[in-house]
C-alpha cells in the first residue's frame, strides 16, 4: 500500500518528536549519560586503597554509563589535602581515606562543593599465625564466638613502650624487640589513623591538648620503633605480603586489603590455609578507629561522581569484589563464602578520633 507524501511527514515529524523526547529524558538522568556520549575525564587523587576498585572493569563501566572517564592517581590521603604540589595541579576532586581530611582540605584552601562518605573501612592489624599463637598464650589475643580474633591493642603498646622481646609475648618464632608498623602518619592516612588511635590508647579518652602534651612522647615512641615507614597503605600491605613473618611480623592495615587479595584469587587463599601455619591473619584492635572515605568534590563535573559511587551496585561491588563497607560501615552483599568467616558482621567497639588540630600536632611531632 502507497504512503501519501502527509502520512510520510507526519510519521518523520513523529520520529524526530520521540527522539527529542528521549534525548531529553536522557539529558535528565545521570546515569545514562553515556549513552549520549557527553563524556568527561575527571582528575583527581585517590588513596592507594582504592586503586584496584577504580580499576574493576564493572566499576569503569558503571562510572562511564555516567558520562565520566578517570584520571585518577595515587597519593597519601594527608598529602593530597595539604602538599602544594598535588594542589597545585587543580585535582576536580580527591578522595583521601579519613573524613578528618575534608576539615584539612578547607585549612588548605581547597574549594569543596561536596563531600559526602563512599566507602568505610576498620583500620585492622596484619599478622600471621605463629604471631597469633604466642600472642593467644599471653592474653594479647581473644577470639569472640564467632572466631572473629581481637587484639588488645593498648597491651601491646605498652609491651612496645617497655622494650619487651617478642619472646615475652610468646613468640618464639621471632627474635629482637616487638613492633608493629604503619605507613608514615604525615603521608598516609592509615598511619595518621593509626597515630590517632595510639594516642587515644595512651590517654584512655579522646585526646586533647592536654593530653598530646602529657603522652606525646610515648606516641612519638611508639612511631620511631617502627623505623622505616612506608608512604602508602597499599605499599605497606605488599611489602607484608612479600617478606613474610620474618619481615614484616605486624602492620597496620584497612580491613579491606586482605578480603581484597582474597578475592582476587581464592583457590590461592585455599592453598595457602592447606599448606603453611606461616599463613596471613588478621586482628581487630578492641577499640578500634573506622576509616571513612570522603569523595571531595571541587568541579562540578565530579558531583555526577559522587552519585555514581553511592548507587547500590557500586556499593555492592565495592564489598563483594573489594571489601569496603558501606557509608555507615554496613555490609552490602555477601563474601562469607570466600573469606570463610574472617570478617565481623558488625565492628562494636569504636573510638572517635581526635580533632584535626590535635591531630596535625600529633604528626607533627611524630614527624619531628
């Protein structure tokens, strides 16, 4: 049958009339702006901790379905908020590990719009079973009922503090005095974590001034037993991995890294556990400090970022793939079967840390 030259008109003016109306309602969510190919690449810094998840191919996926493409690079969480020389470069956003990092941020004159927590993670010890053992015989290690292993931390210390051998923690494996190392608290965030959390211990409370003067030096202590320090988190948590007991017997860590790692390749977690007692452990500090992750945004254009990083499926990605908790340091989705009950459903037992002016004496000091 014929089509008149009005019924062919009116069917393109129909055509062009839907097209419109859809590029419209595409326009209008954020999301699908892929789609219409309004594609922005967005540089900023990221903490180390977080490399592999901006790199998981569904991760890059859903962030460009928003209409964004990554330059994201990686430096210490204190660094990209206070160095001149990352500042300097005009990042459209950061997205350091510590929400106390948002306050230096603005001390520094960096222009936030937004700023809203993506991703939680417990600041955990690293160690390995003989580790674990000794400290079990000597009371520094409890299991709860279920088989969660909880260190206490503020023991340990003062073991640090007294000069005691690891032969007087138990652990007959290791010779010398005992340690644990954190990355570099004026560089790293899980170090500035870390220094926050020790000095909290050291003071019994949340510390103020008063109480950075009275147990500063114990602090600083603490931080100059542990020689060399490491300027990134993930650094660090290779470096344990690759010299072993013998090495590098306790660090501190994010929760995250090692269900990461496990994750990644589980039939050589399986090996690991079926063949050496010498096999990574992980200690929850009782108390410990939650380590928020903050997506600062400082060009508008990163705020489509913020949306993509808190839609439920990059949240359940981030803990089935990754092991990030969630803003409030829920668990969204399920890895029990992977990491055969390491984690705690809940982390109980959590201090605030110390406010940024005390905190920034405390680095600098330790840095001193």
């Amino acid at each position: 049958m014929a089509i008149s030259r009005r019924a062919f008109g009116l069917g393109l003016l129909g055509l062009g009339v839907a097209g419109t109306g859809a590029y419209l309602a595409l326009r209008d969510r954020p999301e699908l702006q892929g789609l219409l190919g309004n594609r922005s690449e967005l540089f900023g810094f990221i903490g180390g901790e977080k490399e592999a998840f901006l790199a998981d191919p569904d991760v890059a996926r859903m962030v460009g379905s928003y209409g964004l493409a990554l330059d994201a690079r990686v430096a210490g969480s204190v660094e990209m908020v206070r160095e001149p020389a990352l500042l300097s470069q005009n990042p459209q956003f950061l997205w350091p590990s510590s929400s106390i990092m948002v306050d230096m941020a603005r001390r520094n004159g960096v222009r936030i719009r937004r700023d809203d927590v993506v991703l939680n993670s417990p600041i955990v010890v690293y160690t390995w079973g003989p580790v674990v053992a000794g400290l079990i015989k000597t009371g520094l290690v409890t299991s709860t009922m279920d088989g969660i292993q909880q260190l206490d931390l503020k023991a340990l210390l003062d073991a640090i503090l007294d000069g005691a051998d690891w032969s007087a923690l138990g652990v007959d494996a290791l010779y010398g005095r005992s340690r644990i190392v954190s990355t570099d608290p004026g560089r790293s965030n899980s170090g500035f974590m870390f220094a926050g959390l020790v000095l909290s211990l050291l003071a019994g409370d949340v510390p103020n001034a008063t109480a950075l003067a009275e147990f500063g030096d114990q602090a600083q202590a603490i931080f100059r037993n542990m020689g060399l320090k490491s300027s990134s988190s993930g650094k660090l948590f290779e470096q344990y991995l690759a010299g072993g007991l013998g090495a590098a017997p306790m660090i501190v860590g994010y929760e995250n890294q090692l269900v990461e790692w496990i994750l990644a390749d589980p039939q050589r977690w399986a090996r690991i556990q079926a063949s050496t007692s010498a096999r990574p452990a992980v200690l929850y500090p009782r108390p410990t400090v939650f380590s928020a992750h903050p997506l600062i945004t400082i060009d508008p254009a990163a705020d489509r970022l913020l949306e993509a990083l808190t839609t439920p499926k990059l949240q359940e990605l981030a803990w089935t793939r990754h092991g990030f908790r969630g803003p409030l340091g829920t668990i969204t989705g399920n890895v029990e079967t992977a990491v055969g009950g390491l984690l705690p459903a809940e982390i109980a037992s959590v201090l605030p840390m110390p406010a940024a002016d005390v905190m920034l004496s405390l680095v600098d000091r330790i840095g001193a």
